[in-house]
C-alpha cells in the first residue's frame, strides 16, 4: 500500500480485485454533490478494491491535489488508487497507476512516462481491441461499455458477448464496465466476469457501502480469474 510498491506487488493486489469504482473529484459520477472522503470510505468498507479518480476539465495541479488527499485515504483503506487519462499527476500524486483510453496516449510512451511500477488499464471495446493488449505494458482492461450509460454518451453498449470474449482471450484481468447495477451484474458473471466497474451504482447511492456490498456479494461467489 505504500507509494514505493513494485509493479508485482501492485499487480498482486489487482490480481485480487473484484469492484473497482471510477469517481470524480466531487465525488460522484459527475451529477451530484457527493462528499468524496464519506463516498470512498462506504464504498471500500462495502468492498471496492480499486479507486480510479477521473476528471476531464480540471487542470493537472488542482487533479494531483486532490489526487493527493485520495490516494492517502486509499492507502489508510487498503485500495489501490488510479488516475485516468493523466500518467503525470499519476506520478506526481503517488497513485498506483494510470488508464487511458485507446484515444489516448499510446501505452508503450505511458509506460516509458511512468515507468516499471505503475499499473497500466486500458479500455476495450472490440474483440481486436482486446487481440491488441501487450501483457507487458499493460495490467488490466476495461472491457464495455455492456450498456449504455450517459457516462459515456455516444460509445455504443458491446453487449455480452465482449464480456465472453474476454473471458475466453484477454491476457489480463478483466473488468467488464458499462451501466451495471446490482440489477444486472448476474448476467455479466454468466458471461464469465469476475470483475465488474462501476460508478453511478455506488457514487449515486444513498448508501455507498450497502450499494458496493451488494454487487460484491455475487462476485465473490464467482472465483477470480487471472
């Protein structure tokens, strides 16, 4: 959990990681005044393993600052902390690693920017895209969206069947992502995820730590996959 951790410790630790939340600085998805601390505090005691701090408009120093303040709680809290999109307040912060986009950087010049310790995450959203991933640059992907979501406007839902071809051929972990609930995550375990992303079904919560322990317990009956 501390800051000098290699890339194999970290990588240990998401090779255990079932949910992982993306939330933004103020603490939601980016629709409401949600307070981040009390967020992230319900959502690891209710079982969230990965924290990724998103935000597309704030400048990189005021992200890092609050990226700070995060990855502190998170290393109090025993969850690793991502920083999307940004590999330099990644760095600057102390975050566990970074992910991009395929829109953004190359991950062959993020890993040279981050160097050998930080985890890498990459989003999918094709069985080619998914072909793609280099084992040795990158850590986990993405794979989704399997709904559609507002969080995402214009990505068109991959459906299932992503789902199932990442659970056949991804050379890495996995976490399927994309408009999933406790309504609807038994359908993504069926299609063979062991992992699941999330944002507005725990950062729009009344109660962040029941909403995380109810997706968490249908994965924790599903044995975790490398």
């Amino acid at each position: 959990m501390a800051a000098n951790e290699t890339r194999a410790e970290r990588r240990a630790r998401l090779d255990a990681a079932r949910l992982y939340l993306v939330c933004s600085p103020g603490g939601g998805s980016g629709s409401g005044p949600v307070d981040l601390p009390d967020l992230l505090r319900g959502a690891i005691a209710g079982g969230v393993d990965v924290v990724q701090l998103r935000d597309k408009r704030l400048p990189d120093d005021e992200l890092a600052a609050v990226a700070n303040a995060v990855r502190a709680l998170c290393e109090r809290l025993g969850a690793l902390l991502i920083i999307n999109d940004r590999p330099s307040v990644a760095l600057e912060a102390g975050a566990d690693g970074v992910h991009v986009g395929q829109d953004d950087m190359a991950v062959a010049d993020v890993r040279e920017l981050v160097g050998p310790d930080l985890l890498i995450g990459l989003s999918t959203h094709a069985p080619e895209e998914i072909d793609a991933t280099d084992a040795e640059l990158v850590d986990y992907i993405g794979v989704g969206p399997v709904h559609e979501t507002p969080t995402k406007p214009g990505r068109p839902a991959v459906g299932l069947e992503l789902v199932r071809y990442a659970a056949a051929h991804s050379p890495v972990p996995f976490f399927a992502i994309g408009g999933l609930d406790s309504q609807n995550i038994a359908e993504v375990i069926e299609a063979g995820a062991s992992r699941v992303c999330v944002l507005r079904a725990i950062s729009e919560a009344e109660d962040p730590e029941r909403a995380a322990r109810a997706l968490r317990h249908p994965l924790d009956a599903r044995p975790a996959e490398s």
